[in-house]
C-alpha cells in the first residue's frame, strides 16, 4: 500500500494538472453515498391474530399500570376483549411490538415489560416517562429496536449490554441518565444514541473495543464525557457517522503506554503533521464527524484528510493549534479528480495560525461550507468566504494561547 505522503502527492499532481489550461476535459466526482439505510419500524408486523395470548394480556395490564398509573390514556387496553392498540402480535398470539411513541405517557418503564418474551420492538419515545429502566429490560436478547428518547429517564446504564444479542437500534437520547458509557454494547447494534444526558468519563480505546463491528452512527453529543477520544475509533471498519460534539474531551490520543503529553491518561498524542498514525483511515467509512465544542489542544489530525468518504468534518470550537496542513486543502478539492471532496469544513473557534495554504484560495463556496473564523491566521481576508462573519483572535490572546503550549511542550 502507497504511504499517505505519496497518495497526497499524487493527488498535488492531478490538481496542478487541472489548473492547466491544456487540460479540457476534467473527471467529474461521484455523489457520495449515504450511510447504509436503518429500517424505521413502520415496517413491523401489524396484523392482528384472531385469538391472543391470555397471559400476554394479563402481563399488558401490569404495564398499562406502569405507563398509565391513571388510566387516562391507554382506553383500549383492558380485558377482556380490548383491541391494546398500539400493540402487534405475532402468529402465535404474543406480543411482538409495543408502539407508544407520542402517547403523553407519563408514569414509568415497569418490569413487567421483561415478562413479553417475543418482543422485538419497543417504542416509548416522546412521552413523560421518568425514573430508571429496570435492569431486566436489558436482559430482552430478542429486541431488535429500543426507543426510549425525549423522556425524563434516570439512573444509571448498565456497562455490558451484550445480553441485546439481536438489538440493532438502541436510542436513549434526551432522557437524565448518568454515569459511565457503557463498556460493551450490543454486538448487533447498527445506530446507538445517548447524545442530550449526563454521562460522564472516558471513552476510551477498552469502549471502542466494544462497540459492535457492524456499527455504522455512533451519537454520544451533549454529555459530559472527558478524556482523550482514541484513534482507534476513527479507524472502525463500519462506522460511517460519528458525533461527540459538546463535550468536554481533551485531546486525541494514539492509545499507546507511553504518554509524550503530561496529565493524558497515559495516552501518547498522535503524529499530526506526518501521518504516521493514519493507518488504515483511507479505508475508512466515515461520512460525517463532528467534535465541535470539546477542549481538544494539539494539532489538526491528518487522519481526517485522508479518509476518502469523509464529507462532513466539525472541529468548531476547540483548542487546536498550527497549522492548517495542504492535505486539508488537497482534500476539499478532491472531487475534481473524481475522488471524494469535504463539503464541509468547519474550524472556527480554535487557535490555528500561520498562513493558509494557497489552494484552500481555489475553494468556492457552492462546493463546500467552511469557516475558518475566530482563529490566529495571518492571512484569512474576508474576500474569501471561509473568513466571513467573523475575525480572526486578537494577537495578544493568541500570544498567551503560543506560550501556554511552550511551556506545556506541545
């Protein structure tokens, strides 16, 4: 495999064979394809068998209770004879899928609900749910779908959820729920969204180790999570769309024992300028990352740059510093030579300086959404529209900002 300094310098080459005049007819890029599709529960199974299960009825009255202390809501469940709408059962009469989403619910997840072992769905987002799930919900191995988001759930997530042998969609978003990041996560688990909770620590290279291989959008934004964020996430053979953003994560570490950088969990920081730790990152099927509003210091990764599907990168409001590499601009103007280009770029609120590189000046802004505002760069005129709606950081601040890493070795 060509070394990522030759494939950018092969790339440098197309792009000054295109400003050529002589050259007439140009490549042009293919669109980029969308993340691989997640199946909506629109489709699961409605119809309705002509006798059900009696016991499975008796076990929804128990959960009726628990959603619907009041029985307000839930009309129709009742026995004997009542329809449970927004429940689907299977051929043999058991509860297969309980859609409530929406319901103005507003009592609390019971444990009854372990006791449908045929469920494969469970819809309960956008209600009033509150207090923690009891533990014996995440012992369902045959959920396939768990949507319990924009609720008022606390407590605590368990750090194995490997008992969700089948679990492919599991959404906890916007709920209270606080502590650590869960070790091991489904080993089926194609979309996991904790974003808008109050988990907090690390996550680290043991927790991407237990991220499921088929994985594909990964939404841990809007916590309190800390630490170095390991490259080894960037590097996982599935993901596609990665968000960390409002955090509080510190740097990005090679995972390595021994630590270039004081006060870093033990954690070396990645070679940033020579690509050294890119690895295999140009197979990577990242899309869109986001790690915008963390306290991330150091230079800008080139592992981003070289990622041929990568789109989307949000790096806003951080503590990133240097230079902004060629290998950026290279990438932002892949498409003409019919490879994957950024078309978005954002890099404002940092402290990046020096000049730009001059074919970041051949970038127009119907190809790409950039901002590289609010940084310490010496050339960023608002002529370009990369440095519009904003200035750049007084030099003053940058200067404290320059000996603040001196003196940190940075």
């Amino acid at each position: 495999m060509p070394s990522l300094r030759i494939q950018h310098a092969g790339l440098l080459l197309l792009l000054m064979l295109f400003f050529d005049p002589a050259i007439r007819s140009i490549t042009h890029s293919h669109p980029i394809q969308a993340p691989n599709g997640i199946a909506s529960h629109d489709s699961i199974l409605t119809s309705t068998p002509t006798t059900n299960d009696d016991d499975e009825a008796e076990i929804l009255m128990r959960v009726k209770a628990g959603l619907d202390p009041d029985g307000r809501i839930l009309h129709s469940w009742f026995v004997p004879g009542g329809s449970f709408d927004g429940v689907s059962w299977n051929q043999y009469g058991r509860v297969a899928n309980i859609s409530l989403q929406g319901k103005g619910l507003y009592g609390f997840i019971p444990s009854s609900i372990a006791e449908l072992t045929s469920l494969s769905g469970l819809y309960l987002h956008y209600n009033h749910l509150s207090g923690p799930v009891p533990a014996v919900l995440y012992k369902l191995s045959g959920l396939t779908e768990l949507r319990l988001y924009s609720n008022s759930l606390s407590g605590s997530i368990p750090s194995d959820l490997r008992s969700f042998k089948e679990l492919q969609i599991l959404d906890l978003s916007t709920n209270a729920f606080y502590g650590d990041i869960p070790l091991h996560f489904p080993p089926m688990a194609i979309s996991i969204s904790l974003k808008n909770n109050r988990l907090s620590g690390e996550f680290s290279q043991a927790h991407v180790k237990g991220l499921s291989p088929l994985l594909n959008v990964l939404d841990l934004s809007g916590n309190n999570l800390s630490g170095p964020v390991d490259i080894s996430l960037f590097k996982h053979p599935s993901l596609q769309q990665l968000n960390l953003s409002y955090n509080a994560f510190t740097d990005i570490a090679d995972g390595s024992e021994d630590s270039t950088r004081s006060g870093k969990s033990g954690n070396s920081s990645v070679n940033t300028t020579t690509g050294a730790d890119d690895g295999n990152a140009n197979k990577s099927e990242m899309v869109a990352i986001d790690l915008s509003y963390n306290h991330i210091s150091g230079r800008l990764p080139t592992i981003f740059a070289s990622m041929e599907r990568l789109a989307s990168l949000s790096l806003s409001h951080n503590a990133f510093s240097g230079r902004i590499e060629p290998v950026y601009a290279l990438k932002a103007l892949a498409g003409i030579v019919g490879l994957e280009p950024l078309r978005r770029l954002m890099l404002d609120g940092n402290y990046l300086s020096g000049p730009l590189p001059p074919l970041f000046m051949r970038l127009l802004p119907n190809n790409i959404v950039a901002s590289f505002v609010d940084n310490c760069l010496l050339n960023c005129p608002s002529r370009f529209f990369f440095c519009q709606g904003g200035t750049q950081k007084p030099d003053n601040i940058c200067r404290i900002f320059d000996t603040k890493e001196e003196e940190e070795g940075v």
